[in-house]
C-alpha cells in the first residue's frame, strides 16, 4: 500500500507515525506541522525525520511561518499545493492526516 500521511501539528502525531506501515510513505508537513522538517538551532533535526519515507512541505505555509528551503532539514522537498494534488492522485493510494 503507498500511503500519505499530513501531519499539520508540531506536538502530536509522531506515535501515530512511529505505528505506520506501508510499502511507500509519504509525509507532507502543513500548517504549523511544517515546525517538524525545519532545522532546528544548532542544525539538530526532529527525530521524525529519521523514519523511512518520503517527506514534503508546503512551500505556502513554510513562508507564511517566515521559513525558506534553507531551513529544511535535508531530506524534505517543497511543493505547492498543486504539487499535493499531483501526490495524493498519482503516488499514493490512502491519505490519512494527523
């Protein structure tokens, strides 16, 4: 199953996460979720970001939160919004959002 996950909260969700199975997963950070793909002081990045998946931002709610790229974390790509519609309709089966 290729599942995608939206995560839109910094505090909760990451058990849910840590439970998820799937032959692809997707992660897409929105809202105030976008807190978990910035590098944090220091270059430290959260521990979410070490699980095995694909992660996404959107690009409008990192610069609504005065983020740029060059505050992510490596391993997470920025897309508008019409780049998530292209992800839920061609690259995953089930969206669930934490």
């Amino acid at each position: 199953m290729k599942l995608g996950v939206f995560m839109s909260d910094y505090r909760t969700g990451a058990d849910v996460v840590d439970r998820l199975s799937a032959d692809k997963l997707g992660i897409i950070f929105v809202g105030n979720g976008i807190y978990r793909a910035t590098l944090k002081e220091g270059g430290s990045a959260d521990p979410i970001l070490q699980k095995s998946a694909t992660f996404y931002v959107l690009t409008e709610d990192l610069e609504s939160r005065g983020f740029t790229a060059a505050n992510l974390a490596g391993n997470i790509k920025a897309v508008t919004y019409s780049d998530v519609v292209d992800l839920i309709f061609n690259d995953y089966e089930k969206i669930i959002w934490i």
